[in-house]
C-alpha cells in the first residue's frame, strides 16, 4: 500500500512538473530560459515546482496602468498630465527623435522641453539637495525608494520628513518591501505617528498572488511640491554615503530635474501609489516652466513587468543604433540580453567609441560573475572596458555622442529591463551632457581598463563558476 501511494504521489508529482513545464515554454522570458525551466521541472519537478512559482512568472498581476481604461481615477489623472506636457511638448532631434517618438507611443506620456537639469555626484550631494528641497516645501514631499535603512542617513530622512509634516505639508514614503527588508516596523511608525502615509510596495499581496514574490520595485523619486523631482541611483543607507566598512567609498549618481517633465516622474508615483493602496492621490501639476531658464529635453523612462512592451529596453537600443561618435554606460551590473549585447557591440563595429565602466568588486556575485562571459563578444567588436577601483561604483548613467543621457535606476541586467520598476531620465541637453562626460572622465581615472581576455585565459574553476552564473542570468 505504500508503495502503491508512494507511486501515485510520483506520478502526480511528475504531471505537476509536465503542466508547469508547458506554462514555462508558453511564458519564459527566453529560449534559454525556457528550456532551462522545462528541463528542471520535468528531471526533478520537486524542486522545480516550487521554484518555477516564486521565479517563473513574466508579467507582474494585478498592477494597474494609467491611461488604458481600468482605472477612472488613475485615467484622469493621466489625462491631465498629458495635457500638461502638451504645451511644452518637444522631440529629441536628429537620430534620436525615433527614441522619443518610441518612448512617447509606449508611455503615452511625451518628452517635453524647458525643463533643468542638475547632476548630484555622490551621496552627499545628492541628499544635501534632497534635504534642502525637504526643508523649503510648502505643500508635498513624495519619497520613493527601493531601500531605506534605519541608520543614520534613514533617521535624518524621517526626521527631515517630520518637521515638513508638522509645517502642514503632506507626505508620504513609498519603499520595496524585499528591498527594505531590514527595516524595523518601529521606523515607520514613528512617521505615522507624525501624520505621514508610509507604506511598502508588496508584490504577492494580491489575491491569487501568493508566490508573486520575483518581481522589485527598484525606483528612486523624491517629489516636492510638484515643482523638483529627484531620481537616480542612490537609495536612503548609509552605505551609498560611503559610510560602512564592507564598501568604503560608494560612488553613484543623481539628478534633479525642474520643469514640466516632473509631471511625468508624477505619474509613475501616483501608478506604484495606486496598485500599493487602491487609493488615487489629489495632486497638482507643475507650476509654468518660466523661472529657471531650462532648455532640456526630457522624457521619463518608467519601465516595470506590468508592461505588454517594456519601454527600458526599447528605449535603449533605440538610442545605442543610433549613437555614431561615442557610447558610454557605467553600471554596476552587466548581463545583458542578446539584442541588448549585440547593440553594444554594433555600436563599436560602426566606429563609436563605446566603453562600458563596472565595479571591480561585486555587491551581488551571480551577476558579477555573468559579467565576464561577455568578455570574449566584447573583445571581438572592440569594445572598451573598464573597472572602477576606487570603493563601488553603483551609477547607472549613458552617454551617447555630444547631446544624450539617461540617469536612474536602471542596470545593464535581465532584472532592470524585465523583472524591476525602474525609474530613468533620457535627457537631451548639450550643456548637460558636457558636465555628464567630465564626470564620466574623472571616473575613469579611477578606474583600470579590463584585459578581456581574462575569461578565456582564467582557471578552469572560475570559467565554470562564470557560466553556471550566467545560465542563471534572466532570474539574477
């Protein structure tokens, strides 16, 4: 009778892995990953079933779009931020109007110009900025961010948030709850107690959802008064003020945008606000871009799962193709998929000169490890990489010929372009991206230029730790 049980538990152990290994090859991501899903499921379904429910979904449920009549609240909003930037509606010129074009017929949501941009190099000088514009709001302070510590850059956060509340403006604090998860409960509750709306960004807290657990909301906002938006890299710990001892220096990048195009930053708050509450903020628009003499073309790149076309990889090759004298990406993670790999490498073959700037240490090892995997391609299309030396380096930033950047969250990985809410400006500003390459030159002071042929010449041991790293790469 044992034996009889033991067998029918088998057998339907074995359809379970058969029925999930098909909805693997309907849904996967990739061929590889879809073959990989299927062979793993099929040979030993015990441990790919449950794996397959926490990492194996693609699209992320029950997140609501502006704009696609689901919402009426989320729509009118949308709506009415569409009217705003259609007054200072304006398209990336050149060989790049087909990007803003692409972004504008994906989003919804146009580039508009007159707006001015700021660069924040390093923590200290994004957050002096971030708390400056904190202290001198006069009706709202939205603050999103992927991690948020309770050490002593959190705590000044909260209590910067806290005298704001008590001035009568009102804030709210959005963060990932995988990202934060080490945030004690008592953190929040002392901005509560404040009259502060905090809440945490969940992603199996639907219904149904239960192992919806793959997907992050990696995106960095700061909000005031509809009038400043602040995005970028740096999430609210010490570590990325280089204060800890596992990283020393941290090196990152941010940005502060004023002008009409914080109304689109606006709109990927008040989307991630609505899915995390079901409730749609009153808000008002930015005020007329007139004061601050910003000439910037700005489009926002807030990409996430929830996306039948995910703009972050559209956006990005669109601009690769078209850059014809120089390409430069820093981040610190680069496992990128083929079509992104072979743009890349395109892109040097044409003649640009392409470099790419990463850690020489690693944060996360599956992808640092990935990274070298690449090498090989990269060095046949003769691009240029370096790493960076001094302390981490954490920027996500592009350069391409003499006009474009983009500055956020968004990595050269799997996870920023089809698992994570990202959160990126693509900019077009000469004066801009002027101060973008000198930061980038003094950056690559610090840094060594790779021999690519590490991969191919190291041990035998780290090739294998390198590829079993990379079979893993569009769950890393």
């Amino acid at each position: 009778m044992h034996m009889t049980f033991y067998a029918l538990a088998t057998l339907l152990l074995e359809a379970f892995g058969i029925f999930f290994a098909l909805r693997a090859v309907l849904i996967a991501r990739t061929p590889q990953s879809a073959i990989a899903w299927a062979a793993v499921l099929v040979i030993v379904p015990l441990i790919g079933i449950p794996l397959f429910l926490v990492f194996g979904e693609s699209r992320f449920a029950g997140y609501t779009l502006a704009g696609i009549g689901l919402s009426k609240k989320l729509d009118q909003a949308f709506q009415s931020v569409i009217r705003h930037l259609d007054g200072y509606r304006e398209s990336f010129t050149a060989a790049f109007f087909e990007a803003s074009r692409m972004a504008t017929n994906l989003s919804r949501i146009p580039s508009s110009g007159g707006n001015k941009v700021d660069l924040l190099i390093d923590g200290k000088a994004t957050f002096t900025a971030i708390f400056e514009a904190i202290d001198e709001a006069r009706e709202s302070v939205w603050v999103q961010f992927f991690i948020i510590h309770d050490d002593t850059l959190g705590r000044e956060l909260a209590d910067r948030l806290t005298c704001a509340a008590k001035r009568g403006v009102k804030c709210l604090v959005l963060y990932d709850q995988v990202g934060s998860k080490a945030l004690p409960a008592s953190w929040a509750a002392g901005l509560r107690s404040a009259g502060i709306d905090v809440e945490s960004f969940v992603t199996n807290r639907q219904f149904g959802r239960r192992f919806q657990i793959n997907f992050r909301n990696h995106r960095k906002l700061v909000v005031v008064d509809a009038r400043l938006a602040f995005l970028g890299g740096l999430n609210a710990g010490d570590e990325y003020m280089g204060r800890t001892a596992r990283f020393g220096a941290w090196r990152d990048t941010h940005i502060r945008i004023e002008g009409p195009a914080v109304a689109g930053f606006q709109m990927s708050f008040l989307e991630d606000w609505n899915y995390v509450t079901r409730q749609m903020l009153k808000f008002r628009l930015p005020p007329p871009a007139t004061s601050h003499g910003g000439r910037a073309v700005v489009f926002p790149i807030a990409s996430g799962p929830a996306e039948a076309w995910s703009l972050c990889p559209a956006v990005y090759l669109s601009i690769i193709n078209a850059s014809s004298r120089r390409l430069w990406i820093a981040s610190p993670y680069f496992v990128p998929s083929s079509p992104l790999l072979f743009s890349i490498c395109h892109a040097s073959l044409r003649g640009v000169d392409v470099r790419l700037m990463l850690p020489q240490s690693a944060d996360h090892k599956l992808p640092w490890l990935s990274s070298f995997t690449y090498y090989p391609k990269l060095l046949e299309a003769g691009v240029k990489v370096f790493r960076y030396q001094t302390g981490f380096m954490h920027q996500k930033v592009l350069l391409a010929d003499e006009d474009i950047a983009i500055v956020g969250s968004i990595n050269l990985d799997y996870r920023s372009f089809m698992l994570n809410f990202e959160l990126s400006a693509a900019i077009q500003d000469k004066e801009f991206a002027s101060r973008v390459e000198h930061m980038l030159l003094a950056d690559f002071d610090n840094c060594r230029q790779e021999n690519l042929l590490a991969f191919e010449k190291g041990s035998l041991l780290f090739r294998l730790k390198c590829r079993l790293a990379a079979l893993m790469s569009p769950e890393q």
